[in-house]
C-alpha cells in the first residue's frame, strides 16, 4: 500500500511545471500513505515523472523501491496495492525467460506488461493502481482494479496529465482547474458521497473502477476502457440458476472463502484483523487463524456509550477471540478522543463522506499496537445479502409499481405536506420505486433529488442532477427482470461499497499508515460463487459461518441480531438530531462545511432538515 504521483506532458505545448517539483510536491502530500520511503523518476527530455511514497508490506529490502524500472530502463512504474497472486505469476514468466532483480510484486506488473501489453490487467489478482511509462511506445498507462479498491485520480489540461492517489495530493501539487463540479456536488447532497468518476473539482476525476487509460504523446488523453464489470458479473443475466445441494454450495463456498483468505495473507509483515461480533469478522478470523502461520492477532474497538448494550462488540470478539487462541486486544474510545481528532479527520478524509469515522478510529487502534496490514470484513453483507436493502427495494417495487405513470405529480402534491412530519422520501414512492434503480434511490439518499434546489445553486443542482442522472445510470446496471436478489447485490456493491465504504477504508487506513485488505472483495472470490449467488433456496450469511467453523459456528455469533458496525456520532456530535435519517443530513452539512468553508457562495445550508 502506497501513494503514487504522475505527471506526463503529451501535448506540444511549453512545461508549464517543473515535474520533480510537481512530484515533490505530491508525495509531501501523501507521506502518511508510505512512510517507508519515497522515490522519483523523471525522463532526460523532462516529459514525463512518476512519483511514490511506499509502505513496505512485501519485498522489504531496498529492491522493491519504486518508481522501478526494467532492466533496458523502457518500462518504468509507480505502483499501489498488492498483487496477491505475483509469485505464481512470477513463476510463470520465469519459464517465458524473464528474469528478476527483487521479490516484489511490482517487479511482476513491469514483465507481465512486456508480456501483455495493457492486456496485463486481464492476469492480476489484487487491489492495484498504477501509473506505467512505456518509453518506447511514449505513453503513459493508468489502471485500477475492478472494484475499485485502490483510487487513482487524474487533472487533464489539454497538454498534460497529472496523477495521484488523493484528490488532495492533486490539489496541493497545483492543478489549474478547481471550479466546483455541479455533478460532484450534487451526489454528495444526493448520496453522502461523491459517486465516481466526479469529484467536487471540475479539472479532477477518478480513474473508474476496473478501468485503464492510454495516453500518448501526440495523440492525447483516449476514453477510460472498461475491462472488468462487476455488476455484470453479478446479477449474470445469461446465466441460469443452478440446481445445487446444500452439501454442493457449502463445498463451493467453503474453499473459495479459505481460498481467497489465504491469498489476502500472503505479506512479508504480521497480517492482523479487525474483529467485530458479525458473521464475516468472526469467519474471517476463524478462517485466517487457520492459515496464519504465527499467532494471529486481532484487534476491536469498543464505546463506553456502548457498554451493555446491543452496540457493544467487544464481549463476543473477545469470546471469539478466546475459542481460536488469538492475540486479541480491545482498545476503547470516548466522545473527548473523537472530538480531539476530528480536525485530522476532515485532513485525511479525501473526498467528502458521511461514513469512515469508524473505519479512521479502528484503524488507529491498530496501528498503534504495531500493525502495518489488516483485513476487514467488508463485502459480505452487499454479496450475502446483510443490509435491509434486500427485503426493502423489492417491498418497494411491489408497491410503487402500479401507480410509477403518475408518480410525479402525486409526489409534486404529497410532498409539502409529508415534508412537515415525516421523511420527505415518502412522498417520491410512486415517482421513484417502480424500478430497481429509483428504489435503491429511495432506500440510500440522504437528501432526495428536488430537494436539492434548496441547499446549493438552483442552476448548479439542476446541472449536476442532469449530469449524474442517477436512476438512468443504476438502471443500465442492472436489468428489470434480473433476480431481485442479485439486482441490489450489484447496486450496492457498486454503489455504496464502491463510493462510500471501500474509499472510507482507503483515506482512513492510511491516515494511519495502516493496509486494509479485503478478502471478499476478490474478483477471483467472486467468479467462485457466482453459482452459488444464483441460487435462491440458501441463507448465505449462515452458510459462510457454517464453513469458516467447521459446520459449527459459536451460537454467540449465529443467534446475534445483527447491528453493524456503528459509532455513536449521534450521541457525540449531533446529540440532538433525532431520526437517524435527520442526522445524516445534519452530520452531511458538517462534512461539507469542513471541505468548502464558508466561501462557497452556491451552498445554502442554514436551514434544519427532518
């Protein structure tokens, strides 16, 4: 885990920056990234530089240094992630005559792309983001994992590229366009996060999941080509429903989960977890335990607001803890230590979010205990079906359906009345529910889509509301007469775990020089099961417990009601809120206030919402 930086001059025009300062400049910025150490490269003729801050998770010596270069000096990279299954690779491309200098995974990309050409990316198990230089082609290759894991975000002036890993990174090394994206800011109003690839700047956009770029010198910035679509792999339209036994998809689930798990281990430093009372936590940990080969450490984070409550994780983790002998600790959390660190929370928090405070406190506890690398359970309740999403959208559907042809004007009726004293999104079923995409809408919005003219510039909300058209772009994902199961699996896999959980993981942990890996997030985890998501006849959640214990999960862990992951922010910096869904709209002005300050003239954010 890492930050990478690059700066390349396609176009004819005069250097308007000076690359190595340019690059300075971004990795000052990211250094809590890689504090390891960092490293630049920039050609003869001053077109292009890579740039790297590096947290040294594999190959700890001087050899897996980056920006690396092969040997004849033609391909030159700056890497983020990890690649999980590089020693396999580099078995093979040590049979097609390659020859290493290091034991790093890097090393691998830069003989795999000689091999491959950009078709590399079709070989890589991993989270990856990466800028490589092709000195005899003149072109700069970006590339990002399929679920977008690992960020990469890029500022195209018309003559040259600019890269980093952090919209900040960006902003801080200077880019010359940085008027507020209408489309950025109306998603964050819209979802609590701002869904890719905008940004709040218009000069800045996120390189989209599961995407590379080419660009070259002379021919410019081409389009992001999309080689890996998750959502497609996930409802599979094409495929049928299997007929499988119980005893077929827990042997099918069973080793993909062990599988997946014991390449998210691989790392030449302790691989630690965090341990909450949910099933994925609890499986990961059971099954990590397993292959560890020193003791496992496990790290959970515990509120004293929470003790004796339903909130409190900390009596199963630790009992959890106790059954698979691992090195367990618990570090607890007060309101006075959040509010101490919330200025460096808004520091490090990237792009604008109502989520990740949990993620930041978590990650901090653990790498205060020494911990460069832990794994996180995130992904199993948007595959397995863990969110009130998948029973509430088809509820909604059921209804709202017969009556979508007029379901805007009884919202423009029932809306002023229902807004006094109950939740605005009531008034929008009919408008909204009758398709997959406008109910996900409906279940996940902050602030609905006419609410908007209200807290920011009329025209700009109208701008970005038309530029994002966020039901049109949900629906292309998913088909209409797709499972209804697998439909919201995508959305939310997509959606919310893209935009909002996996970017939350990757500003937090490294805020704290921490690597959160995440084994079911796993493209080759994914394919394993696609068979099994296909089937309908099984409570998925209990089958991953049932396989992580041997056929015997602890009840502790099967009877419990599940809570989530939570912080009381409520309690602590909205203490007078209410509704859970009027303090998400008040903690989402909080957040915005922190990233534009008063100086932005388009925000309207006085009022008090339900």
């Amino acid at each position: 885990m890492c930050g990478i930086g690059a700066i390349f001059r396609y176009g004819n025009g005069p250097l308007k920056d000076d690359p190595r300062e340019w690059l300075e400049a971004v990795n000052a910025r990211q250094k809590a990234r890689g504090p390891d150490g960092e490293g630049l490269w920039v050609s003869q003729d001053q077109r292009v530089g890579l740039g790297h801050r590096r947290l040294a998770i594999i190959d700890l010596s001087p050899a897996g240094r980056q920006p690396m270069a092969s040997e004849d000096g033609l391909v030159t990279v700056t890497f983020n992630g990890e690649i999980y299954n590089y020693k396999e690779l580099r078995a093979y491309l040590e049979t097609r005559g390659c020859r290493f200098r290091s034991h790093s995974d890097t090393e691998v990309l830069i003989h795999l792309y000689r091999l491959y050409g950009t078709r590399m990316v079709d070989h890589l198990r991993g989270m990856f983001a990466f800028a490589l230089y092709d000195a005899q082609e003149r072109g700069l290759f970006l590339a990002r994992d399929p679920f977008g894991i690992k960020p990469l975000y890029y500022a195209d002036d018309g003559g040259t590229l600019k890269v980093a890993s952090q919209v900040k990174a960006l902003l801080a090394a200077g880019i010359r366009n940085t008027s507020p994206d209408p489309a950025g800011h109306a998603g964050f109003f819209l979802w609590g996060w701002v869904p890719e690839p905008f940004t709040l700047y218009t000069g800045i956009r996120a390189l989209p999941a599961g995407s590379t770029l080419w660009v070259s010198e002379g021919g410019g910035v081409a389009e992001p080509h999309l080689f890996y679509d998750v959502a497609r792999e996930i409802v599979g339209a094409d495929a049928p429903s299997p007929s499988l036994k119980l005893r077929d998809v827990e042997d099918i689930l069973g080793r993909a989960l062990e599988e997946t798990v014991r390449y998210h281990m691989v790392s030449d430093v302790p691989v630690g977890v965090f341990l909450s009372a949910g099933v994925d936590s609890t499986s990961l940990t059971a099954l990590a335990s397993r292959c560890s080969p020193i003791p496992l450490r496990t790290f959970t984070l515990g509120f004293d607001e929470f003790r004796g409550k339903l909130d409190d994780e900390t009596p199963v983790a630790e009992l959890v803890a106790k059954k698979l002998g691992t090195r367990h600790e618990t570090g607890w959390v007060s309101k006075k230590d959040l509010m101490e660190r919330l200025e460096h929370v808004f520091e490090a928090m990237d792009q604008p979010s109502i989520d990740g405070i949990n993620t930041y406190l978590v990650s901090k506890g653990a790498a205060e205990r020494g911990l460069k690398v832990a794994l996180s359970g995130l992904g199993g309740d948007e595959l397995f079906g863990g969110y009130p999403s998948f029973r509430h959208i088809p509820m909604i559907m059921k209804v709202a359906k017969p009556l979508e042809a007029v379901g805007r004007m009884l919202r423009a009726a029932a809306e002023p009345a229902l807004g006094r004293f109950a939740s605005p999104k009531y008034a929008g079923i009919f408008e909204y529910g009758g398709s997959f995409g406008g109910a996900y809408l409906l279940r996940r919005a902050v602030y609905m889509p006419w609410e908007l003219p209200r807290l920011m510039d009329p025209n700009m909300a109208r701008e970005g509301l038309e530029r994002l058209a966020a039901v049109e772009e949900l629906n292309r994902s998913v088909q209409e007469k797709v499972d209804p199961f697998r439909a919201v699996s995508a959305l939310e896999v997509t959606q919310y775990m893209r935009n909002m959980l996996l970017r939350d993981s990757d500003w937090a942990g490294m805020a704290h020089s921490l690597e959160i890996r995440v084994p079911l997030v796993d493209v080759a985890f994914l394919k394993s099961i696609t068979a099994v998501l296909r089937h309908k006849a099984f409570n998925y959640k209990q089958l991953v417990a049932r396989c992580a214990w041997d056929g015997t999960p602890p009840e502790e862990i099967v009877g419990r009601s599940k809570t989530g992951f939570a912080v009381p922010i409520p309690e602590w910096l909205i203490p007078n809120a209410g509704t859970v869904g009027s303090w998400r709209r008040a903690w989402l002005k909080e957040v915005y206030r922190s990233f534009l300050g008063p100086s932005a003239s388009w925000a309207r954010l006085e009022k008090d919402d339900r």
